[in-house]
C-alpha cells in the first residue's frame, strides 16, 4: 500500500505539467488578446502603444519561450501579475476571494452527501412503493429545472416578492457596524439562497446513483445470505450493503473537490458574491492570462489530489483494494 501511495504521489508531477502546457497553450489560442482587450475601446491608440504593452506583459515573445517563463515562475509558487489594470499579483486577488468560495461549497457539498446519501437509502429500501416514487419525481424535478433558471425565480420569488432574503453580495450596507453575531447572520441570510440552489442542483443527480448503487448491493448473494442468518435488517442495510455502496460514490466525492473552487461560476455571477467563480469569469473574459492560468493550476492540482483521496478511500472501504486482490 505504501509502495502503490509514493509511486501515485510522484505520479502528480508529471500529470500537472502536461496539463498546464495543454491549457496554457489553449488560452492562448482563443482569439482575442489582452492588448486588444484593454484598448478596444480606445480607437485612437496607435500601433507603438499596442506593441509597448504586448512587450511589456511579454506577449511578443514565442509561445515556448512565454510558457518557460511562467514555468519558472511557477516553481517559485508565483503566478505572475494580472494583465488587468490594477496589475496586482495573481496570488493577492485569489488570496482574497478563495475563503468565500470555500465556505460556500463546502456547506453545499457537505449539504448534497449529507441528504443525498439518505434519500437514496431510503428509495432503494423502499423500492417500488410511493416513497420511492415520490423521491424519483422530485430527482426528475431536479434534473429537467435548469440551475440558473431556478436561481433567477427564487431571486424574484424569495427577494422581490416576500422581501424575505437579499439576493445579491454576502454582506447588507453598513453591517460593519454590527456586532459579530448580527454580521455572522447577515452573511448566512446572504449566503442561504445560493446554497440551497447549489444544493438542490446536484442534491437530485447524487441520490438516485446512490439508490442505484445501493440496489445492486442489495441483490448480492452476501446480502441473501446474512439476511438467511437472521441477521437484523438494520445491520444489514447500514453495515453490509452501505459499506460496499458507497465505493462509487466515494469517486464522485474526490470529483466533487474540484468544483470546491472553480464550481461557482454561474452562481457568483448570478448572486454578485465576490469569489472565485467571479473573478475566473473576469479573467476569462479579459483575457487575464496569468490569473486564468493560476485558478486552472489549483483546479488541476484539486483534481489529482481528489482521485488521490478517492483511491485511498476505496482501499478504506474494500480491505480487497488495502490488501492488494481488488
């Protein structure tokens, strides 16, 4: 086992550096470049200018050379400057937007297993029969609403019509003045709405591999033997059948880490919340280089390291895998 975690660890390396040359090279070439970008709406810039500012962000030089550089920049655990105006260093801007993305899809995720994981024990239980029917309606419902559909009609229903819940930003007008709980309660009235959104989007998808999952575990012949013992069906059901069912779900689980930081695009867009989804957005569509190539390296590196956990928690789950006859 320990032999297989060093030689999946020295793996990494080689993994994250064909994926930062593949996007770095797709970035660049999208159409559209940060010059073009910046003085699109300035007409009368004239051509020395243009080429003062490819020089100076380093865009005269060839892509290998450009790529070598941000390279030895990297193993620095640099990510440059961003192309846009303010010219900060990319580490500063993820610095500050990456606490609210985390908080938020940690609740989420923590929200989606937590429910997800039940509901679909409890269909596949209960299979055949209105409980399970009136689960796989509301995970039907969950599938066909589409998410940001959804988010703009809770926005009006939720914020404009009841005035129940603000539906932009994370903190109301002066609530720096408030004391710590009444700021702690305002960012939790700002935060409900695209949690609960977040939540229900993959909240519908989750429990039904779960049910499914937990179905073929259920027609084991292990299973038909312990309950042939005698043994209870509660120990059966949480002891035996759930154990084995939740290896599949455990890959969804190192999948799902990703989405920690780059899976709230449409929802930080849509709600205002300054996080990183946001700012990848910007950075996509100012083509700021360097601070889309530092949020893709954390994905990467979120990915790799999530199937890492995932394989690791299938040798917790099966002692097949742990002693090497998986």
């Amino acid at each position: 086992m320990a032999n297989y975690l060093v030689k999946r660890i020295l793996m990494l390396f080689p993994l994250l550096l064909g994926i930062t040359l593949i996007t770095f090279t797709v970035i660049h070439l999208a159409p559209g470049e940060p010059v073009e970008m910046q003085v699109s709406m300035s007409p009368k810039v004239s051509a020395a200018s243009r080429a003062r500012l490819r020089e100076f962000y380093g865009l005269d030089k060839p892509l290998h050379v450009q790529y070598g550089r941000w390279l030895s920049h990297l193993a620095r655990f640099d990510f440059g400057r961003s192309f846009a105006p303010d010219n900060r260093p990319v580490t500063d801007k993820i610095i500050e937007r990456i606490p609210i993305t985390l908080s938020l899809n940690i609740i989420a995720l923590i929200l989606e297993f937590g429910l997800a994981i039940p509901i679909g024990i409890l269909a596949a239980v209960h299979r055949d029969t209105l409980l399970d029917r009136g689960i796989s309606v509301f995970v039907f419902l969950g599938f066909a609403v589409p998410t940001f559909w959804l988010a703009l009609l809770c926005m009006y229903f939720f914020g404009v019509k009841l005035s129940w819940l603000p539906i932009s930003g994370i903190h109301s007008l002066g609530s720096d003045r408030l004391p710590a709980l009444a700021r702690f309660a305002d960012m939790a009235r700002h935060l409900l709405l695209p949690i609960a959104i977040a939540t229900f989007g993959s909240l519908a998808g989750l429990s039904r591999y779960m049910r499914s999952t937990m179905l073929e575990v259920l027609s084991q012949d292990f299973i038909t033997t312990a309950r042939a013992k005698g043994v209870r069906e509660r120990t059966v059901i949480y002891k035996h059948a759930l154990k084995n069912a939740l290896l599949p779900v455990i890959t969804l689980l190192g999948f799902s880490l990703p989405g920690l930081i780059g899976g709230s695009v449409i929802f930080e867009t849509i709600f205002a919340i300054p996080g990183m989804g946001q700012l990848f957005y910007q950075g996509v569509m100012g083509r700021d280089y360097p601070l889309v190539m530092g949020i893709l390296v954390i994905g990467a590196c979120l990915t790799l390291v999530g199937n890492l956990l995932a394989d690791l928690c299938y040798a917790f789950a099966d002692p097949r895998i742990r002693h090497g006859r998986g």
